[in-house]
C-alpha cells in the first residue's frame, strides 16, 4: 500500500513538474491555449486542424498563436499578413521540415517534400533542374498536357450526356502527365496498377490531416503496436515505392542513361557521374522518395482543383455560360487551347484562379521548421520551433477580399475587365517552400478546364436539385462524390 502511494505521489510530483516547466517555457511564445504535459495543447482543436478550429483559435489567441504538439512549440499564422510575413521574412531561418514519427515512417527523411538540409538541397535543385530539361512550364509540358486534355474530351464525347462521376477519369488525365515526364509512358484508363497506385495516394492523403494522424504523434508507441490507419498508410507507402523501384529496374535494364528520356533516367545517370563525390547525397533510396513526392505534388492538387472547377460550373451555371461566350468570341471551335490563351481570355482566367481560391483545397502548409534561432513576426523563435500557416485564412481573410465567402470572379477582374493579380492570392503557399510547381498546376489547370468548356456544357443529372458543396477532410479537401452530364455543344 505505502509502495502504491509513493508511486502515485511521484508521478504526481513529475506530472506537476512538467506542467510548472511547460508554463515557464511557453512565456516567450505568442499566447496560446494551456499546454499540458503529455498532450500538450493540441486538444484545444480537437485533435484536428481544420478551417472552423483554427479560425476559433485566431479568435481567441489572436492571428499569431500557440499549440502546443506535445512538449513541441508550434507557431500558428492566421490572415493574409501573419501567413505571408510569417513565411517571408527570415525564410531561410524557418525552411526546415520537422521530423515526426510518422514523417520518419513515411519518408524517413529521404526525398524532397519531407527532408531537410543537404538531402534537400540537393534532391530539390536536381528535381526541379531535371523538371525543367524535361519541359516543366513550356512548350514540351504543353504538349503532354494538351495530350491528356484530349483523351479526357474523348471520355465524356464517348458518354454521350449520361450521368458520371468525373474523378477518376480526372485523377487519370492529371497523374498522366507527371507520368509522362517521371516514368516516359502513360497508363491507360484501365490498368489496374494505376488504379491501386491512385488508392495508395488517396489513403496516404487522407491520413495525413486525420485526428488519427495526430494521436499517432503524440502517441508514437501506442500506435506502432495497433492495426488500423498508419499500418495501412505505410502499406500504401510500401505499394508505391515498390511499383517506382520496379520502374527503376525497368530503365536500368534499357540502360539510355547516355540519352536520358524521363526523370528515371536522369537520376540514373546522376547516380553514375556522383558515385564517388563526398557527401552526394544521390541513391536509391532519395531517387524512390523523390519520385513518389513528384506524383503526389504532380497530381493530388491538380486534380483535386479540377474536379471543384467542374462541381463550381454546376452550382454556377451563369458562370460556365459567360466562360463558354467567352471561349467561343476568342477562339475558333477547332483551336487547340494553349497557356498563351490566357491572355485573350480575361474572364475565363479570372474563374481559374477564383476555383483556386475558393476551393482552398490546402488548408494549412505542411509544418516548417525554425532551422536557427530567429524572429518570427516580432517574436523570438529558438530553433526547433515549427510553424504552421493557415492558408485557407489568407484566401478568405475580408481585409484582402470583397466578397471572401462567395464564388466571384471579379475578384480577379478590374473595373476594364481585364484580368489582374491579387497579393492575398497564396493557394501556393510563400517563402522557401512555396510549391515550386505553380506554373505546372496553372498550365495543367487552364488547359483542361477550357477544353472541356470548349466542347460540353455541365449539367446536374436529371432528377438531381441540390449539390453538395462541403469538402471531405483531409491533407487535402476533396469535394464530395458527385455525377454530372457533359453533353456536346
């Protein structure tokens, strides 16, 4: 009985120490909900960072705050100023990814979207470097983009105004053409492979943001010992990476590493010309994680973002109507839409980038972390600290726009109807993480999205009055499944 006592006095007296320690610790952050030991402040939101939680917090705390992930400090940017400036000033300081547990499970610190310091450097600079040798933001691009447009035409033509979920078809036009540049070849509308890579992304995706995602943070050792979501986002994981070292095999045994066709390749022959320089951080491993965060950053948002245009072109048919009227004074019906086009087209333009803004598809920014000491909006920031920019509160923050919670157009638009830029436009994020795939998302975005309003006009199908325009949770917020017509203009 004395035993039991003592224990429980001292794991009360830790317990308190703790708490006492993180009260004195959290006194040069920005203000914030109590942290606790153990849990931190985290379940201040539930366990899950969404638009309403966040929003609450802002609120409360004001639009620089605290959570506590743990014993972890985690800055919190709302609004257009605090996210830009939070991202910008000092970007450098605060480039770095944090390094979690299910991070490490994922991509243990490996690739380009998750890693850090020379593994970052390195794999970024030669992805993106390669990117472009392979035509990322011209013409070559532009082509296969064009290409998949075309396919995804033939799609609807061939349904001939009956009822469909655009989704998958969607998913296959956008992930085709990372596809292209990644792998050198496209996957038909019925392979089964590119089926089941689709679901590994979705799951890996949808785990990301979850409330399960979070315990297993916190909680690290209690997870790895259950079944259930993370066993299944590291199935996923392993799927991915199997088929993309399968692939590998592939090119090696085609050995046109001397004429490189497609990013395989260009990694393979930077694994011969770097196999002996010092500190090279080129192998298999990065070249895997690098391919897998190509196609995720490659398709995911993109088409994401294009099944909300089409879902916006059913709840706003006014507007599908004044961007058909547009296409069709400009363009002749047999022009093969192109990005230049965009510059003819004022309107249509202005829709793309409202679907950008309204959809809001990333809610928050993967967590960066302070690499140094420094300053973040006047604040001190020792190293190690992470900070998250609510984004979605930067593309609906009503000091930035006229009407944030509505579907406008003329946000983009002068009194002239032409088309201009807005400041508070970050659906790409800012600073030294920003996506470096912008122009990639746009291009693919505007080609596709006029293409298909070139050919059909969208219609709810019959029988069909109301439209759900709710998002499903995520790492990204995906709109609910839904059918649609296309039928031939």
């Amino acid at each position: 009985m004395m035993i039991s006592v003592i224990l429980i006095s001292l794991v009360l007296f830790l317990l308190s120490a703790q708490f006492l320690n993180m009260q004195w610790k959290s006194c040069g952050f920005p203000p914030g909900p109590t942290p606790f030991p153990i849990i931190g402040s985290i379940w201040w939101i539930n366990f899950r960072a969404d638009h309403r939680s966040l929003k609450k917090l802002a609120k409360t705390y004001g639009n620089i705050c605290t959570l506590w992930l743990g014993h972890r400090p985690m800055m919190v940017l709302y609004g257009f100023q605090a996210v830009k400036n939070g991202l910008t000033n000092n970007s450098e300081d605060v480039s770095g990814r944090l390094q979690t547990y299910i991070f490490n499970k994922l991509a243990d610190g490996k690739g380009i979207l998750v890693s850090n310091g020379l593994i970052w450097k390195q794999q970024r600079h030669f992805g993106f470097g390669t990117l472009r040798k392979l035509g990322m933001g011209n013409k070559g691009m532009e082509r296969g983009i064009q290409t998949e447009a075309r396919y995804l035409v033939e799609f609807f033509r061939d349904k001939e105004g009956e009822a469909v979920d655009p989704s998958f078809p969607i998913v296959h036009a956008v992930s085709n053409v990372i596809c292209a540049v990644v792998f050198g070849h496209r996957f038909s509308l019925e392979d089964k492979t590119f089926h089941q890579l689709i679901e590994a992304f979705d799951y890996i995706v949808a785990f990301g943001n979850s409330r399960f995602y979070y315990m297993c943070e916190m909680f690290p050792w209690f997870a790895e010992h259950l079944p259930g979501p993370l066993q299944k986002a590291r199935f996923s994981r392993d799927f991915v990476c199997s088929f993309v070292r399968q692939e590998i095999k592939s090119h090696r045994e085609k050995g046109r590493i001397d004429e490189p066709e497609d990013f395989i390749d260009f990694y393979l022959k930077q694994l011969e010309k770097t196999k002996n320089v010092p500190n090279s951080t080129f192998d298999e491993d990065n070249m895997v994680q690098s391919v897998f965060d190509l196609f995720l950053g490659g398709s995911e948002t993109t088409a994401t973002t294009l099944r909300w245009a089409l879902l916006y072109m059913l709840v706003y048919p006014d507007i599908q109507d004044k961007v058909q009227k547009e296409l069709d004074a400009v363009l002749s019906p047999s022009h093969l839409i192109c990005y230049e086009d965009r510059k003819k087209l004022p309107y249509t333009n202005a829709v793309v980038h409202e679907i950008l803004r309204f959809s809001s598809i990333v809610l928050i920014t993967i967590p960066r972390e302070a690499v140094k000491d420094t300053t973040v909006l006047g604040y001190h920031v020792p190293k190690g600290t992470l900070i998250m920019a609510n984004v979605d509160s930067a593309l609906f923050d009503p000091d930035y726009w006229e009407t944030p919670h509505q579907f406008n157009p003329g946000h983009f638009l002068d009194k002239g109807g032409n088309f201009v830029t807005r400041e508070a436009f970050l659906a790409f994020s800012a600073g030294h993480r920003a996506c470096p795939g912008e122009t990639m998302a746009k291009m693919e975005l505007f080609i596709m999205f006029c293409s298909l309003l070139q050919k059909f006009k969208f219609t709810l199908p019959e029988g069909v009055k109301e439209i759900n325009t709710d998002f499903v949770f995520g790492s990204t917020m995906k709109p609910h499944p839904y059918k649609l017509c296309a039928v031939l203009r």
